[in-house]
C-alpha cells in the first residue's frame, strides 16, 4: 500500500477541554499536519466534533443546489406549488439530508435559512420578510423535523441489527456510556426521546420498524413547532420587544398551520408575490417602509390622504385605487352581498380568506403596488 504523504494530515479528535497534541507525526521523511478538520465520505468533521461547522458547510452545498433550482424555474417561467415542493425535496433537501442522521440533533440557523430562501422565492417576498409567516404560508415540514426523521431511521436500523455485527456492538458500548458526564450521540437521543414521551423506544435494545418510531416522534415534533409558530404571529411585540408585531394583520386571518389555497393555484407569479406580501405584511407601504425610518406608527402618512397608509387604507379608501377597487368590490359583493357593510378590518379578512376571492384580489394587490411605484417615482 502507497500512502502520499503530502495529502495525509492528522486530526486530534477532543473536547474543547483538552489541548491539541503535540506530538510529531512522520510518514516517511514527511512531518504531517495536525489540522482543525477532516472530510470522511462528504461530512466535515471538527476536531471538537462542533456539527455547527458540519452545518455550515452543508448549507453552503444547499445553497448551490437551490441556487439551480431558482435558477431552472426562472428560465421556465416558474412551477406550480407540487412540482416545486418535488423539486425541492428532490434535489435540494437530499443534499442537506446527507449525514444530517449525525448532525441534526439540533435546528440550525444556516440550514432554517436554506429552507426559508426557498419558501421566500416561491411567495415572491423579500428577506425581510417575518420567517413565521413565510412558513405558515407554505405549510412545508421544517427542517428539524426532517433531520428528525433520518435520526430516527438510523435509530430503528441500530436496534435491528445482529449482535453479531461490530457496528451493533460499538452502539451498545457507546449507548452504556451515555451519561450527562458523557453527552454523547445517544445521550441526546435518549433524552430527547424522553422528553416528546417515547421513552419506551429511548434505547437500541428495543427494536422497533423503520417508520414506526416517526411516526410516533413526527406528530410530536410537529406539535412544538406549531405551538412556537402561534406564539411568534400572536406576539404583541416585535421580534426583539421593539415595536408592533408586524405579523398583528396576519394572524387575523391565519391560525392553522398548512398550506394556503393560492400557494396551490395556479397565479401569475407577480400577482401570487403581491398577494404574499399584503398578507404577510411587507407590502411596500408606508407602514412597512416608516419602520425603516423608526417613524410612529401615526406618522406613517399616505402620500395621497392624511391618513396612515396600511392595507386597508389602500384597498378601501385611497381614492388613488379607486378604479381597482370598483371591480373588486363587485366580485365580493356577488361572493357575499354584506361585503359593503363589513369594517375594514373585516373586509381586509375576508378578502384574504376567501378562496373564490384570491384571483381578484391578487390582481388588485398587484395593480396597487404597480400603480404606486409608478406615481413614486415620478
């Protein structure tokens, strides 16, 4: 056997306690390098076993392969919602998927963002763009849920295995040393397995199918996710307790978590944006752009009226809009005669609520925020 000496390097494996070594490794003639990291079949592995590095670099291959993705749909001239959701578990989510059965014990920020860039390309909305809502309207599984899954294959694989084999025998070795002096993989997925109440299934020797055990972690998962979810688009407060929650519209009209009815039309892209950006709240008016300028909400003034500038503002009593607004109104009062009589917060529900109502009142969405630019930048 040949070794080039050049290319071998050497990685100390330890907890951030211990020192590097410092011993001095030759091959041949060739002192090798102690380095921080070593790449074993695609994953990066740190010399402190820190998976926020593994993360990372997962991500930025994520990043290269949706990067194709928007890049195919956009010469195409978009996807409907079930092609694209397809495309993304087919050839962006493997990507991150790899190793993740390591890795993924936690949620990470750079894979979440990988998810919501996305989900964001979709909708048509900007990175600013309150991630709660960006997923509410997607209904897509989140990340940590998914990475969840493969945990949970490997898991169920482990415990069927022969005793026979050495991997089944390092498992049970390293599973007896679980403990919180030694928080090691198993450590975290037993505790973790007790915590969501499958604490019958919390170790090897218990075997158990492939997707069964998922299917009892997964409704769970799903289940604290949501709950944060809820108290992310009711919060009073912005993200950091500055401010209005911009997600106070939002939540008017949105309270479960699946996938909306226009994400599944078939919409023009720069109409089904427009709509995105009205019920997600970041729709280029005054009372999105004022915070930019830390502007009392009662400051956020209509360029137009005296008045502060919202969606209702501009969909009921902007008389710049008037001609979009008389077609509208028409299509919601023939859908419910009472329309005209509603508030305007009502009416602002309704219309995003209404599933025989979305074309119209995208368009409309569409035709504002078109007619507005238009008048600004004179």
């Amino acid at each position: 056997m040949k070794i080039n000496p050049i290319k071998s390097k050497i990685v100390h494996f330890r907890p951030n306690s211990i020192t590097r070594v410092d011993i001095v490794f030759k091959c041949g003639d060739f002192n090798l390098d102690i380095v921080d990291r070593y790449t074993y079949l695609g994953l990066v592995l740190h010399e402190h076993l820190d998976y926020n590095v593994t993360a990372k670099v997962v991500a930025q291959s994520a990043s290269r392969a949706l990067g194709l993705l928007i890049a195919k749909c956009k010469a195409i001239g978009g996807f409907t919602y079930d092609v694209y959701t397809k495309l993304y578990n087919s050839l962006v989510w493997p990507v991150i998927d790899y190793g993740s059965a390591i890795w993924g014990l936690k949620s990470f920020s750079c894979i979440n963002a990988i998810h919501n860039r996305a989900m964001r390309f979709f909708l048509g909305v900007g990175k600013y763009t309150p991630n709660a809502a960006v997923v509410g309207e997607m209904g897509w599984d989140p990340p940590i849920v998914r990475q969840w899954k493969t945990i949970c294959n490997l898991w169920c694989r482990m415990s069927s295995l022969s005793f026979r084999r050495i991997n089944r025998r390092v498992a049970l070795w390293a599973q007896s040393k679980a403990s919180s002096r030694c928080r090691n993989w198993f450590y975290t997925v037993m505790n973790r397995l007790t915590s969501l109440d499958c604490h019958v299934y919390s170790t090897i020797n218990q075997h158990i199918g492939k997707n069964m055990l998922f299917d009892i972690v997964k409704p769970k998962l799903m289940d604290e996710f949501i709950n944060e979810w809820k108290v992310s688009i009711n919060r009073v407060n912005g993200i950091r307790n500055v401010g209005r929650n911009k997600l106070r519209t939002y939540s008017l009209f949105k309270s479960n978590f699946d996938v909306e009815q226009y994400c599944k039309m078939i919409l023009p892209h720069q109409h089904r944006s427009a709509f995105s950006k009205f019920r997600c709240g970041v729709a280029p008016l005054r009372i999105e752009t004022g915070r930019y300028e830390n502007l009392n909400v009662i400051d956020r003034k209509c360029t137009f009226c005296n008045a502060i500038e919202d969606e209702c503002h501009v969909l009921f009593n902007c008389h710049i809009y008037g001609e979009y607004r008389q077609e509208l109104y028409m299509k919601a009062e023939h859908v419910c005669p009472a329309f005209s009589n509603m508030t305007d917060i009502d009416k602002l529900v309704y219309l995003f609520s209404n599933p025989q109502l979305i074309r119209i009142t995208a368009k409309t969405c569409f035709n504002i925020l078109r007619k507005r630019s238009l008048i600004m930048c004179k």
